[in-house]
C-alpha cells in the first residue's frame, strides 16, 4: 500500500460530501481513499468544528491582559498629569478658604494679622455684612 499525499482541500470536500450523502462507500471511492481514511476525516473536521463553536461564544470578549494594561496604564498617565498640575499651580490663599460661620460667604476681607500666643500669627479675615471675624492660621496653610 501506498501513501499519496492528499491535499487539505480534496480532505475537506470527502467530509462535505460524506456529510452530504452520508455514505462512507461512494466517498471512498470517489476520493480513492479508505473507509477508514474517510471516517478520520470527518471525525477530525467535526472536533474542529466543535472547538471552533466553543471558542466563538457570543457577546462581547473579555479585554486581553496587554490591552487592559494599556488602558490603565494611559488612566494613571492622566490622572499623574493631572496631578502634577495642581501640585505646581498656583495655591489658594489661606483666606479664600475661610468662610464667615454666620453667612458662610467666602467674600471675606482682610483685616490685620493678629499673633496669639497659642496659634502663632494668625490672618484676620472680616465679612462686612454679618461684622463678623474670621482667623486663619497662616502657618498651616503656607
Ligand atoms: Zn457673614
């Protein structure tokens, strides 16, 4: 007995042809092949064809590892960009975050800077519409 190399797509049209017909002899005869040749091929076509439905399940794949790496990757990029641009701008002054505890207005005026002996030197801030004194310590936020 001798081996002829048979082609992948001779192969494929015995399988179609079998799967047509259902009969194992007339293919046989047509491709010059075994029945027992036949029956390998098409065992062989239907466990790719299975793992091939397997892999293709429906819905949307999950991200690969590289690409979500990517992804996170350019967030932190951004969100480290971000950062360093607040970090570097220029800082609020002490006053423009105190608000008067009566009208909490922020529309504050400055009046003096005081030194106490428990806080140290302290901003004087002064909302006009309630007369009411406000003081930031300026050490802190400085
Ligand atoms: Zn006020």
């Amino acid at each position: 007995m001798s081996f002829v190399h048979i082609s992948p797509s001779t192969k494929q049209a015995a399988v179609k042809l079998y799967w047509q017909t259902g009969n194992v002899k007339k293919c046989a005869e047509q491709f010059g092949a075994s029945r027992n040749t036949i029956y390998d091929w098409v065992r062989l076509a239907e466990q790719r064809l299975e793992s091939m439905f397997l892999d293709s399940t429906p819905g949307k794949r999950a991200p690969s590892v590289d690409s979500r790496n990517q992804a996170l990757q350019s967030q932190l990029d951004h969100v480290l960009d971000a950062y360093h641009n607040i970090s570097q701008g220029p800082r609020p002054l002490p006053q423009n975050l105190a608000r008067c505890p009566k009208c909490h207005s922020t529309a504050l005026l400055r009046n003096g800077r005081v030194r106490s002996k428990q806080h140290g030197l302290l901003q004087r801030l002064w909302c006009r519409q309630c007369d009411v004194s406000v003081y930031v310590d300026l050490k802190k936020t400085l």
